[in-house]
C-alpha cells in the first residue's frame, strides 16, 4: 500500500502545474527561437528569456523531490532525492558554456558533437541515478513509472 500512496501523491502534484509549466516553457521557447536571428544585438535577453523555460521545470523538480523526501528519512536518500535538481541546473549551465563557445565562433564542427555528448550525458546520468537510489529505497518511483501513471 505505501509505494501506491507514493505514486498517487506524486501524480496529484504533477497533474497540479502540468499546463501552467507547459505554457510558460512553450512561450519561452517560441520567443527565444524568434528572437535567436538578433542574438548580435540581444544576446543576454535572448538568454535570459531562454533560462525562463528551465525554472518551471527546476521548481517542478524541486517539489518533486520534497515530496519524495517526505518518504524516506535517511540523510542519504534526502541529498539523492534532490539530485534531479541540481542536475537540471548544471545541464543549464553547461548548455550555456557549450552555447557560449559555439557563439565565440571557435567551436567548428566539435560543438555538435559535444552538444551531443552533454545530452546523452545527463541522460546516463539519470539512469545511473534511478539505479543507485532504487538499492537505497525499493518504494522509490522513478520518472518513467510516474509519467506512466500520468497517461
């Protein structure tokens, strides 16, 4: 019964701001792909308005990992459950190195591939930490069981 009491106040939480975040990630997104041709002349306000589209996602994380805090009290598994977190933010800042880079006109072809590289990074990333958490707290719901119950 615990792990279907975790699963439910989990997708009660993400069914919460699912549209209000969708919107403002979708509105930050069409606006910085509009504005991204005068990135000459406006370059910080198309970067500024860009990270508006990860602090949803940063806030949705943060409470994600509250709730799953409340479900184990172990210091351990407190600091992994905000993880997530903190991962979402140096995947932004990273982004923004490897954007920056690109933007000094150095990078040539090798910023496709490290593109690449940091996305399938944080990928692996995220799968390494379902498995190390999940030996810690077997009642742990991953990303991919809640977006299973959500649908």
């Amino acid at each position: 019964m615990r792990r279907e009491q975790h699963i439910r106040r989990l997708v009660d939480y993400a069914r919460q701001g699912k549209t209000k975040t969708f919107i403002l990630g979708a509105a930050s997104a069409i606006i910085t792909g509009t504005l991204v041709q005068y990135i000459a002349r406006f370059e910080f306000i198309v970067l500024g308005i860009g990270f508006l589209g990860v602090i949803p996602l940063a806030i949705h994380e943060w409470k994600l990992g509250t709730i799953r805090a409340s479900f184990n009290h172990s210091a351990t598994y407190q600091r992994l459950v905000r993880l997530p977190f903190w991962l979402t933010l140096c995947g932004l800042v990273m982004l923004y190195v490897v954007l920056g880079w690109y933007d000094s006109g150095s990078a040539g072809p090798s910023f496709f591939i490290l593109f690449a590289a940091l996305c399938i990074g944080m990928f692996g990333l995220q799968r390494a930490f379902d498995r190390v958490i999940l030996k810690l707290e077997p009642d742990y719901i991953t990303d991919r069981e809640l977006h299973r119950e959500l649908k």
